[in-house]
C-alpha cells in the first residue's frame, strides 16, 4: 500500500549516559529508561508488548531523529522510516505507524514502507479496529485566552491507499475506540462512530458559574470491559479587563452511553493539552501540564479522583509527551517525555 522502503537495522543504545532499563514494579509509576541525551515525543504499544518510542538525540554533529524498541527488556535503538517521527499508532507487532512533518511510513515486520504526507500537521493519530485515524490542524485554547478563539481540526481516515476527510458533527480533539472528543460551538462535546458515521452524543449541560463561559474536553478513554466513558477538558471564561483575559478549571466528565455526568475541579486548572488514556482496570490516566514546568496526573478510579506526579532523575522534572497502553486486557501503561528544558528523556511504566 505504501511505496518506498528503509532498512531495518537494530543498533543497540549507547549506555553511557543512559541508566540502566529497570523493570516497573507492579502497581506503582517508575522510570524505566532514561537517557540525558534524549527527548522523546511519541509512544505506542503493540498487542504483544513491544513498545515504540519516537523522538530526538543530541549528538556532536546537532540533533537527530531517534526511534527506540523495547518493552519486555532494555530499549534499543532502531532504524527509523527516514525522517523525524512526531506520532506513532499502532494495530499488531507487523502495522506499526510513524507520522512526521512531510511523510508517513508502516512498519511490515522487516522494514518501514515510506509514502510523502499531502495533508496537514499531525496531532494525534489512532489505530481502532480496521481503521486507521489522524487528527490534524487542532487548535489549542492559549493559556492567556483570547477573544475570538475558535474550535478547528480535521479528522481523516486512511480508505484504501487515500487519506478521506471525515464530516464530524463536533469538532474533534481525541479519539479512543468509538468515541470522539471536542466541541460544538463552544461546549464540551461527545460523539460515536457508527461503523459508516459520526453521531453526536446527548450530553447534560456544562455546570456554568460564569458569563461568556466556553468548554471543551480534549481526550477521551473509554474502557474495554466496562464501556466506561472517561474525557478531560477544560471550562474558560473571561476575567480580566479589556484584553479579555481568561480564567480556567479542568472539565472531567465519566459515564456510560445515556448516562453522563459532569465534575468541574478548580485544581489543576485550565489545561488545553490535558491527555487521557483507559488504565485497563475501568479507570483512567490524566496527564496535564504542571504550574512551574513537569508534568503530574489525576487518576480516575471506580469513585474517586486521585491526584499523583511522575518519578523523575534527581534534581529533574518530568514532562510527559505521550501515554500509550497495551492494547490487550491487563497490560502496562507507557509513557514518555523529557525535561522542560527539552532534554534527559524518560521512559515511564506502571504495570497491573
């Protein structure tokens, strides 16, 4: 389906400025790998366990692109599809896909097939069942506010060998199984893929203390077992003077098809980049952006929101990128990142 190859090639990861790959105890968040040379932007995981990671390394000729394999041991790096991986999705150990700035590659099981990228800039991307998603162009709500902002993505789905774009009835910030995430006019919206179609979903309204409020929810994590629904947003309204400052709280909202509900947190605040990921167990992972830099989570459980933050090196902060979790029931969830200073990359995993 795709034309143009590069040669798979293990090279195993220089150990010096690395830590040692660790084994996550189970039930808990632990550093796994980590490597002061490195950022790393995307992760995914495989059914059977291998686990992905995209992003850079400084080296004495600049930065260059880097792609690390690992999971049930230490991570080796890997020949990449020939440029700079900024997303990674994937449905079996043999359909595993790169997304970067001006080209896309699938990895067959022995080496990337290459075609050029004619689209926009690759925000997430999804690989669901027979169906291969990406979400592109999304705008992000600025941190400061600003009067006038507008909801925008497109949605598009690989038919064949051709990238189609998808008429959404909301604008759409997140995907997981058959459930899509965004907003409609300003509110916090859900919708459903039907196998043809996507259909809005009934909602009860967004609590409301403010004028001129504005919502959205940015991801979504539906668990496998349960059909339990789980998305993260934020709720913004205007707060200062006449530049329209804007004042924000973190939107979640948890539920079953038919019956949803709404909880508004003061703490951890607007947050327009907030990631969630199903934990495998009915719950779910919140990854937002931290005040002072890092990253930190709410863990959604079966009553309760339990806030947390990540390991990190001494003298560090960790800013997590990207979550990915096995696809099979029970397994680890991954994560991954680097410092806000952009460097001294991090593998994180929590396991059952």
């Amino acid at each position: 389906m795709l034309r143009g190859t590069a040669a798979a090639v293990a090279l195993v990861v220089s150990a010096g400025p690395a830590t040692a790959d660790a084994v996550a105890p189970a039930g808990q968040w632990n550093v796994v790998h980590h490597d002061r040379r490195d950022a790393y932007d995307a992760v995914t995981v495989t059914p059977g366990g291998a686990v992905w990671v995209a992003g850079t390394r400084r080296g004495p000729n600049g930065t260059e692109s880097l792609l690390l394999k690992g999971g049930r041991s230490a991570f080796k790096r890997v020949t990449g599809p020939g440029f700079r991986v900024k997303r990674l999705t994937s449905a079996s150990d043999t359909r595993v896909w790169a997304f970067g700035a001006s080209r896309y590659a699938r990895w067959d099981g022995k080496r990337w097939q290459v075609k050029r990228w004619h689209h926009g800039r690759v925000d997430r991307a999804y690989s669901i069942g027979e169906n291969l998603w990406v979400i592109e162009n999304a705008t992000t709500f600025p941190p400061g506010g600003k009067a006038g902002w507008k909801a925008k993505s497109t949605l598009r789905r690989l038919a064949g060998s051709v990238w189609r774009k998808v008429r959404t009835p909301i604008v759409v910030k997140g995907l997981d199984g058959k459930w899509a995430a965004g907003s409609v006019r300003g509110k916090a919206a859900l919708a459903r893929w039907t196998g043809t179609a996507w259909r809005a979903v009934a909602l009860p309204a967004v609590p409301s203390a403010h004028p001129g409020q504005i919502s959205e929810l940015t991801d979504v994590a539906v668990d496998g077992e349960t059909a339990r629904v789980m998305a993260v947003g934020w709720v913004a309204w205007p707060c200062g003077g006449a530049k329209r400052s804007f004042c924000g709280e973190t939107l979640l909202l948890t539920g079953y098809l038919g019956s949803f509900g709404f909880e508004v947190r003061g703490e951890p605040g607007i947050q327009p980049r907030a990631q969630a990921e199903p934990d495998g167990r009915g719950g779910a992972w919140i990854v937002y952006d931290a005040k002072g830099g890092g990253s930190r989570y709410l863990h959604i459980g079966p009553d309760s929101v339990e806030p947390g933050s990540f390991p990190a090196p001494p003298n560090r902060k960790a800013s997590v990128r990207d979550l990915a979790l096995q696809l099979e029931s029970g397994g680890a969830i991954w994560a991954v990142g680097a410092a806000p200073s952009g460097r001294d990359g991090s593998i994180w995993a929590r396991r059952p």
